[in-house]
C-alpha cells in the first residue's frame, strides 16, 4: 500500500484526501491519502516520520510551503523561482520538491500571444500561493504588482505596494488574484467590493466556499473568473506527475469535490 499525505495547519479544511482517495479507487490503484496537522516547528521530524511509516509522496499547505524549501535537495525551477514547493516526493533517498500551484495558474490563463505586452497583474498576499502566483504571471508575460500587509517589503519581489482596500474598489489591471485566505470559511470575510472592468481576469484561490465575494463581484461585471475549486484540482492532478510520472485523472478529482460541496 503505498502511503501519500497533505501536511498543513490548519488541516481539516482540507478536500485532497476526497480528491486523491477517489482517483486511487477509480484506477484501482492500492494507495491511500489522509491529511497531517503539521505546526511549521514539526515539519521535518513530521516528514521524518511520515517516511519511516513508507510515505511516498506529500502535498503542503500554508503555512509550509516556503519553509520546506531550504531543506531540499533537488527541486524544480518553478519552486526555485516561487521560494516555495506544494508537492514532495521520495526519491533516491530524499525529497524532492515541485509546485503545481504554479503551473495549475498558467494552465488557467488563456494564452494571448503578443497582446501580453503590457498588460498588469495585481496578486493580494505574500505566502506561497502569492509567490506561484506571481511566477505564473511572470512567465506568461505580466508585470506583476505585489500588494501585501507585511511592515516590510518582501525580499522575493520587486514590485510591491502596501495594501490599499481603495485601490482595490477600483483595480486597473487585466488580472486580479486574490493569493490571500480572506473570504475563506473561518477566516476573516472578504469585505471590498470591486468594480471591475469586463475585460479583467478575476482569480480567487479561496476554495471555501467556492463561489466566494470576489468571484461574484466578477461574475456581475461580466469577467472571466478563475476560481479557487479548479485551481486546487488542477494542483492536485498535476502532483500525481511528480508522483507517477502521469496526472492524475482530472475529471474524477474534481468530481469528488463538487459532490462534497453539494452533498
């Protein structure tokens, strides 16, 4: 049996196992995928542990995704670009890391050719999803602005500016990504409401619910919404690369978690 988990704190929020336990019973693949709460002072003796029990492979969430980084000893371009990595895998003896996040948002923004010239992005936070977020946006051609609360720039962008709940009523940019947990069910609520030209790409990466403030503001307005359920499929199928050397069969991932949202 082989043994794969999603490490993270807070856990129980968490709808891998639904999605990666349905596709092992679809290819009847014996295999089994349960969550870890992990504080982020535990990770590596968790890892440690998880590996001596046979584990495989791991998914991370926040608050862990930056600090596993340091710790690899192979890792893809885009976790050496984003400083941080979502999926782990075993291998020769260590682990070895990539980030489906990324990839997962480049898959999601359609692909415009030249017209990238030009053309903004706003990504709201500073955690791991932000740096996918912005190395998405980056390699299909933005300028990527980095709007964050911290009292200190982040060292891993150049271009970023102090949160501004003003700025946000009325963005001027072609791709508005929300990389922050505000809105998510027990969280603070997501309380702005932008007016958004019809043209902007409104991205929520909040899951919880699924069709969250931000995506209705851009649904009314007319826009091309990414929103949080598909981009945590797509991560998650594209983990089982890394795993398995193909993806994951995307169709019955994601129906696993529309039918938990809707049981």
């Amino acid at each position: 049996m082989e043994l794969f988990a999603v490490f993270g704190q807070p856990i129980h929020h968490s709808l891998s196992p639904q999605m990666h336990n349905a596709a092992f019973k679809y290819l009847d693949r014996p295999a089994f995928y349960l969550p870890v709460q992990c504080p982020p002072h535990e990770l590596l003796q968790r890892l440690d542990a998880f590996r001596q029990l046979g584990g495989r492979g791991v998914n991370l969430t926040r608050p862990l995704k930056e600090l596993i980084v340091p710790h690899l000893q192979s890792a893809s371009s885009w976790v050496e670009k984003a400083q941080a990595a979502n999926v782990l895998v075993w291998q020769e003896g260590s682990w070895v890391g990539d980030n489906t996040d990324v990839q997962a948002l480049m898959a999601s923004i359609p692909d415009t050719g030249a017209h990238y010239f030009g053309k903004v992005a706003w990504v709201l936070g500073q955690g791991g999803v932000a740096r996918a977020s912005v190395v998405a946006l980056e390699a299909k051609g933005y300028e990527v602005i980095v709007f964050g609360r911290r009292s200190s720039k982040p060292s891993w962008h150049h271009h970023w500016v102090e949160w501004d709940n003003d700025m946000f009523r009325h963005p001027h940019c072609d791709v508005f990504v929300n990389a922050t947990p505000l809105g998510q069910i027990g969280e603070h609520p997501w309380d702005i409401r932008p007016e958004f030209d019809p043209h902007t790409i409104v991205v929520d990466w909040v899951y919880r619910p699924n069709n969250t403030v931000l995506l209705t503001e851009g649904r009314q307005a007319g826009c091309q919404i990414v929103d949080g359920l598909s981009l945590l499929v797509k991560q998650a199928a594209l983990s089982w690369q890394l795993w398995f050397g193909m993806p994951g069969p995307l169709d019955v991932m994601e129906n696993a978690v529309r039918e938990f949202f809707y049981e």
